[in-house]
C-alpha cells in the first residue's frame, strides 16, 4: 500500500515505524504546551489540547499521504507565543477574532502553495544558505535539548552558562551517552530505545534521590475525555477588520518562513530531495502545511507548521510518508490518554535532540567557506538561527546580508528576482513583529 511512497533509497517497513514513533515522542510535549501558552489567552486549556491533537493527527496525516514526507506537522512553538502575547494580550484581539485570523492566514497560505508562489521562493533560495539553514536548525534543536535537560541554563553575567551538576542533569547526561553509543553502534530504533531508557533512568528523580521539585515522573491519570467546545467557535467576518490585517500578514510571514526553512532544512540534511535537487514533493508539502494551518483556526489552536522535531525520526531511517503516517496515528489516542505523556519527561527525549544535531550539521561541509560573499550570509543564518531562538529571524538576516553584500561587491546577477521578492517579505516580517 505504501510502495508508492518509497523513494530511491527505501527503507523497511519497520524503519518507518520505529523512525514514526521516535518523530511524535519528540514532537509530543506540544500536546500539553499549546494549551497551557493559549490558556492564558483566555481559551479553555482542554478545549486547545483536543484541537492540538485533531491538528496533529490530520496535518501530520495528510503529510504523509499526500506529500509521502516522513515530516511531522503540529501547532508551532512561536507562532502560538505570537497568538497569546501578541495578538490576543498585547492587541487586545479576542481570542475568537484571532482564531478567525489564523483561519484567513491559512487561506492565503493555501493560495501561495497552490499557486506555486511559495515552491519558487523555495527554489530561490541559494544553495549556501539551504546548507546553513540545516546546520542552524541543528544547532538549534541541540540548544532546545540541552535547555530541556537545564544543561545550558541562563547566566544574568554571561547570558547562557552550564548548570549545576545535580541529579537531573547527571541523568539527562546518561541518557546522552547511552543513546550516543547506540547511535554509534548503529542499533536500529537507538533514538527510541535512549528515549525509553532515559524515562526509566528517571524515575527514582524525587523519589530515591531528594530534591526541591516533584518527582520528575508523576502518574496523573489515564483516561480524559475530550472537549470539542473550540470547534468553529472562530470569528471570521470580525478577523477581517482592518485593525486584524497586521495580525493576519504576521502569521503568513511568520509561518510562511518557518515552514519554508524547516522543509528545506530537512530535505538537505537528509537528501530527501528531487531529480532536480529541490526538497521533495515541495509544493504538496506547503499545501499541507497550508492546510494545518486553517484546521487550526477552525478546531481552535493556533497555526499549524512541519516540526524540525521530526529529524529525530528522519535521523532512525525514516524516508518516506509512513513516517509521518505512524506519527500522525500515535497523536489520535491522546484525544483521551493525554495524562499518559506526563510519563516521559522532558530529560528523556533531550539526548535525542542533542543527537540529531549531529545530523543535521552536516550539509554545513558543503558551503565554500573560501568564497566569503556567500560565507558570510551562510554564516549568519546558520548562528542567527539558536542565538535568537527563531528559525525565522535566522533565514530572514540569511537573505538580507546575502542580497546586501552580493549587491555591493557588484554580483547583482546572483540575487534573482524571486529572492528579491523574499526580500520583500522578509522585511515586511520585522516590520510586523
């Protein structure tokens, strides 16, 4: 059945599936996060978990059916940050309103990708920044896994520093290491089998070992019913106010990128790409992505996005859209077991993430490094990215400095009129933020 999907270099079926369930353990924790960011945006917290749940169960679905991506696809950290503090506390939009521009964002989405809009932009982008996109969202996943583990933790003196050794942390570093060795080894399921691992290792946390908090794995129950009160409860002519426009345009350009630099991220670290060398099945994959993100305003969360989380399971072998299928499939149950996901904590699927860094950096090889007009915005993009915590911000200085420098060292023939669109939009993006 799923042969279709198969590309070149395919993969066993048991791949896909072990790939899958290591792509949603990582991507898991939006389940319960969403809701508690738009709760305080006045929406019912068990309303927005059953809406993150039919998001990510659909679009992550749909990416895998139809655009046969092993890329899962859930509401965005950001983009749920922008809805809450933005949008709804800092505008003093009505949660219902917001929803109603997030349904309008996605329509405009949707008429970018069909249009094949948004798949030129994506071929517009120059080779050494695909390169460098990759590599910052690698960089940038292992910074979110040791943040998650309070390995790297804030320093008022020098910004970031390391934390204190305690048994968390020593934990957290077991965990790396375990799954770092079966990763070398080359142990099919290793990222699955180190996520396990490092959620029993954590078990005695608060419990055999004293510490300040709770223990880190709590029992909170196995059954909760689902609230579908979200549903359609968006406000569609009033999201189409004047006053709403910002709102709107913010969440195209915001999503618009984000999913743009995670697809093509993705597909350079994992040469999951065309005859043609572009990100494969590009334009089905924006129109999923297109497709999540008015879901998302009808079902009651913020705009959905392709996760960078899923290079966890493109990292255990997953190359085709049963990836995304299994994923998709392990997100339904949660409409009703979503006390189960408070049994792995954050320190289990942190080593993942450092790991897949590893990964994902490896396209930076391919940049010249000797070729310094295009080092440098390949460089910048690639650091922007973790040291701003924004994908976006990261691919948006990435084409500012790369037309900027390129134009005044006199190669105007490499800045094509796409990207000069790109730049367009990239400067409307900080305008808007």
């Amino acid at each position: 059945m799923f042969s279709a999907n198969l590309p070149k270099d395919r993969t066993a079926f048991s791949t896909e599936i072990i790939a899958g369930i290591s792509s949603f353990l990582a991507t898991s924790y939006i389940i319960v996060v969403n809701p508690s960011v738009l709760s305080q945006a006045g929406l019912p917290f068990s309303g927005v978990l059953t809406a993150t749940v039919l998001v990510s169960f659909f679009s992550s679905l749909m990416m895998g059916w139809y655009a046969k991506n092993p890329v899962l696809v859930a509401p965005g950290m950001g983009l749920n940050a922008f809805f809450t503090f933005s949008a709804v506390i800092g505008m003093k939009v009505p949660w219902p309103v917001a929803l109603g521009a997030v349904f309008w964002s996605g329509i405009l989405f949707l008429i970018l990708s069909a249009f094949n809009i948004r798949t030129y932009i994506v071929r517009a982008i120059p080779r050494p920044l695909r390169y460098a996109i990759a590599a910052g969202i690698g960089l940038f996943i292992t910074l979110i896994g040791f943040v998650n583990a309070g390995f790297i933790v804030h320093n008022p003196a020098t910004i970031v520093g390391i934390g204190k050794l305690h048994p968390t942390l020593l934990t957290f570093l077991a965990g790396l290491l375990f799954t770092a060795v079966l990763v070398t080894r080359q142990v099919k399921g290793a990222i699955l089998i180190g996520i396990l691992f490092t959620t029993l290792a954590a078990l005695p946390l608060g419990r055999w070992w004293a510490m300040d908090t709770l223990p880190l794995i709590t029992w909170k129950g196995l059954f909760a019913a689902p609230d579908f009160s979200l549903v359609l409860k968006l406000d569609l002519l009033n999201s189409l106010q004047w006053s709403v426009v910002p709102v709107i345009f913010a969440f195209v350009f915001t999503d618009m990128f984000d999913s743009l630099s995670t697809l093509v991220g993705l597909s350079e670290a994992a040469n999951l790409l065309d005859e043609n060398g572009e990100p494969r099945n590009i334009k089905r994959a924006l129109i999923t992505d297109a497709v999540a993100t008015t879901l998302a305003g009808l079902v009651g969360s913020s705009p959905g996005t392709a996760y960078i989380e899923s290079a966890v399971g493109i990292k255990e072998g997953g190359r085709t859209g049963l990836t995304a299928i299994t994923g998709a499939l392990l997100f339904l149950p949660f409409l009703f077991l979503a006390p189960l996901l408070s049994v792995v904590p954050a320190i289990a699927t942190a080593p993942a993430l450092v790991l897949v860094g590893v990964f994902m950096v490896q396209p930076v090889t391919r940049i010249n490094w000797v070729q310094l007009d295009e080092a440098i915005p390949a460089f910048l993009a690639m650091v922007i990215i973790p040291f701003s915590y924004s994908i976006t911000q990261g691919i948006i200085w990435g084409f500012l400095s790369w037309t900027a420098i390129k134009l005044i060292v006199g190669k105007r023939k490499d800045i094509s009129l796409a990207l000069w669109i790109i730049d367009l939009f990239a400067i409307l993006a900080l305008i808007l933020e």
